[in-house]
C-alpha cells in the first residue's frame, strides 16, 4: 500500500508509530478520480525507475511487479480513511516531472547525499493533501492541512502551526533540540528516546544514553557506560564523565594532536580531521568562516561546511516542513567505481567500503545488506534514499534485521515490534504483526 510512507518517514527517521485510520474493512471505496491520478503517477514511477535503475516510489526493476506492490486504489482508500486526500492537479503535475526527467535527473545529489526527485518536485511533495484542521487529533503530520503539522506530548497529538525554530544546543536547561527543530524535555530513564536526532544533542537527562533495550527499535534513556566497560556506539553520549567509547570501550577522549579515526575518539568539541599533514587528528570544532574539508562536524553543532565556499557557515534553524531539494543532477557509474558524487548503474547499488561509496552488485532480497565494516553503519542510517534503497529488490531494512526486504502489509507477520522497514507501514505492533497505515499509537503500551 502506501509506499511513500516508507521512503519520507525513513528518509526522516522521525517515525513514532502514533496515527489515525485505517484497517477498516467497512472504509467506503476511494474517489475515482483520485485513484485514477495516483495510479496514472504510479505507472510512469514504475517505467520510469525501471528504464532507468533508480529508486522512486519502490525498488524492483519489473514494471508490472512495482505496480502490483504500490496497489494504488488500496493507497487512496487507506489514506481517506486517514483523512488524507490525492491532490489531483498535484498528482498529474508530479507524473509529466517524471515523464520530462532525465535518469540522471531522478536522482538529485546535495553534496554527497542522495535524494529522488520526489523530494525536489513542489507537485511531487504535495501528492498526499491532509485534511484535519488545527485543533483537530493527528497521528502523524500527513494527516494536517497544509501549514500544520502532528505535535505534542502525547498520542496522538493535534495539529498545530508550526513553531520550530531551535537550533542544537538552544534549548532551555533540561530540553534538547530534536531533528525537526523543536524543543522537547530530556528523558528521564526507561523514557522511550525515540531515534537519535542530532549527532550534537542528548535526549537523555544527563548520566544517561538513548539506546536500544532488547531491539535496535527499543530505544530508551538507560546510564551510561562507566571507564572500561564494553561499548559499541558512536556516539559523544555513550560513556559516562566525558568519555568516549573507543576501540570497543570507554576510554578519556583523545586530546588535540593525537591519532582517531571517528570523530567521536576526540570528544565533545572537537572532530577528527582527515586531512591534517599529521595525519587523522584529533582537532577543535572550526570557527564560523573558517575554511573547512567536508569532514564529519567540523563546523560543530551550529554551522556546516559549504560545498562551493569551503568555510563553515550558520546552518538555519529548520522549519517545521523539510525544505525542498536543490541538488543537480550526477552522472551514472559503473561496478567499484567512486559513486560519492554519482549515481550506480542499474544492478548496483552505491554502499559504504571504510568510509568510500563504491558501486556494488546489490544485494538480492533475503541478503545482508549490513556495511561489511561496522563503522560504516552510521554512514548508511543518515544517507536516506542511499540507505533504504541500497537492495536488488525491496528495501534495506536499517532500522532491525539488516537485510533486504519486501515490507509486509498491516496484518502480516513482522520479526521484532518497533519501527522497522519490514512494514509497510514502518511500525511493527508489539503482537508481531504490521500496523496498519496510521494506526493512533500502535506502539503505545
């Protein structure tokens, strides 16, 4: 059903597993005129990635399996039970963007990230149109008129006009500032922490980390680890007292000059710089307008480095809606070639070899689609479309097994409760089987 959920709440990680509709047998049948757009929008999606080796709104290069997968009438009638509506005029613009675009131009690269065409489109991102008013209860932002979006503490929430504007390290004492630019309390432990936001805050109270508790799904505020002990996460919150956790245990973060190989090594304030003479060191965070290299949180938590300038600069607070794409079109590669700056011929797909993206055979569905190193990990959860869309066929599923997947459908059978991408829907329900698309609180207790 409705694949787009896949690609924007992934892409996000933002999902919470709270919504609204859905899994009505009675649910009355979907607008015509609505189906007819969408599935009109689905077909040329499915000719189109196929042609082209691309990932749009599914991943399998057979154009009639792809619309068999999308079930576009099914899609409209799971979202008007949603409240949410096919933007007619909106769904025909997105189908003739796709029509006119060249392969190269499917895929649009910000830096070294990659993002579809879907993304960049104005038509595009406003196919789905919520329908709930302000004041009204949501699940999820989907379900909200244009201009508002799902907030609160609870499930479900109410839509609201937005009102992000924090930026890392902005918030009052007690509150971080989360991926979306909003203010919200540090957790206490046990509290669940949801996925980790940015790199530069701590959704946790202080003495505590956001991590998994049974599942990589599971997260929740639990202690830090003390010096010495075991640890695996890269994160500037792992370890407690300032500690870093290196080679696989808590160890004092390494001092300006000394050798790392993550940023994390040196601690808070400061990164690993790949291209000192000296070698991979440890360095403190740059200043705004000083020159920087492209390098992991160079610029600190406040500012980034520009591609064409070369010089950190203030990053903009967000917004409560995601900005749309601006990149440019990148050239296709073939196998074992630098694919940082371009897109993989169809069959392979661009994955992380120590920290260089090179064109791989994608694997088939059933397969690891895990970096062979570790480290390599992080680099795969932030790179959106590049993460999810690194299979044969189906999706990688970042966020539990590891492997390539086809997602199931509400009802079906899932392997671990929590977000996952073996949903369709991105939610797996504590009784083992898929929510249904924008079930209110199918994660709560």
């Amino acid at each position: 059903m409705v694949r787009f959920l896949l690609v924007s709440l992934l892409g996000l990680v933002t999902a919470t597993g709270c919504g609204d509709g859905g899994g009505d047998d009675d649910r009355p049948a979907p607008p015509d005129d609505q189906v007819t757009a969408l599935c009109d929008l689905y077909r040329v999606a499915c000719a189109r990635q196929a042609e082209c080796g691309v990932y749009i709104y599914s991943r399998t290069g057979d154009p009639v399996r792809c619309e068999e997968q999308l079930a576009c009438e099914d899609v409209v009638a799971g979202l008007a039970a949603a409240d949410i509506a096919v933007s007619i005029a909106d769904a025909n613009a997105c189908r003739i963007t796709l029509e006119a675009a060249t392969c190269e131009g499917l895929v649009l690269w910000e830096g070294a990230f990659a993002s579809s065409l879907l993304s960049a489109d104005a038509a595009c991102r406003d196919v789905f149109a919520g329908q709930r008013a302000a004041g009204e209860s949501c699940g999820w932002s989907e379900q909200c008129e244009a201009g508002l979006s799902c907030a609160g503490q609870t499930c479900p929430g109410t839509c609201q006009e937005g009102s992000s504007s924090c930026q890392a390290l902005g918030c009052d004492a007690g509150q971080f500032c989360d991926n979306l630019g909003r203010c919200k309390p540090r957790g206490a432990q046990g509290d669940e922490c949801g996925f980790p936001g940015t790199e530069f805050e701590n959704p946790c109270q202080d003495g505590l980390r956001c991590m998994p508790l049974g599942s990589p799904q599971e997260l929740t505020c639990q202690p830090q680890i003390a010096r010495g002990q075991y640890c695996e996460e890269l994160s500037f919150f792992s370890c407690a007292n300032g500690d870093v956790c290196r080679d696989n245990s808590c160890q004092a973060p390494a001092a300006a000059g000394q050798a790392c190989s993550a940023s994390t090594d040196c601690g808070f304030g400061s990164f690993c710089a790949f291209d000192d003479p000296n070698g991979q060191v440890c360095m403190p965070w740059r200043a705004e307008g000083a020159s920087c290299t492209l390098a992991g949180g160079e610029c600190g938590p406040t500012a980034s480095c520009d591609e064409d300038t070369r010089r950190c600069v203030a990053v903009e607070a967000p917004s409560s809606e995601p900005p749309l794409a601006t990149g440019t079109p990148r050239p296709f590669v073939g196998d074992g070639e630098d694919c940082e700056m371009a897109n993989c011929n169809a069959g392979l797909s661009c994955r992380p070899v120590d920290g260089t993206w090179r064109c791989q055979a994608a694997p088939a569905l059933g397969a690891s689609c895990r970096p062979v190193n570790p480290d390599d990990e992080i680099e795969v959860l932030f790179s959106g479309v590049g993460g999810v869309g690194g299979c044969a066929e189906g999706v990688c599923d970042v966020l539990g097994s590891w492997t390539c997947v086809v997602p199931a459908e509400p009802g079906e059978p899932c392997p671990t409760p929590g977000v996952t991408a073996a949903c369709a829907s991105v939610v797996c329900k504590a009784d083992g089987t898929c929510a249904d698309y924008f079930e209110e609180c199918a994660l709560s207790p």
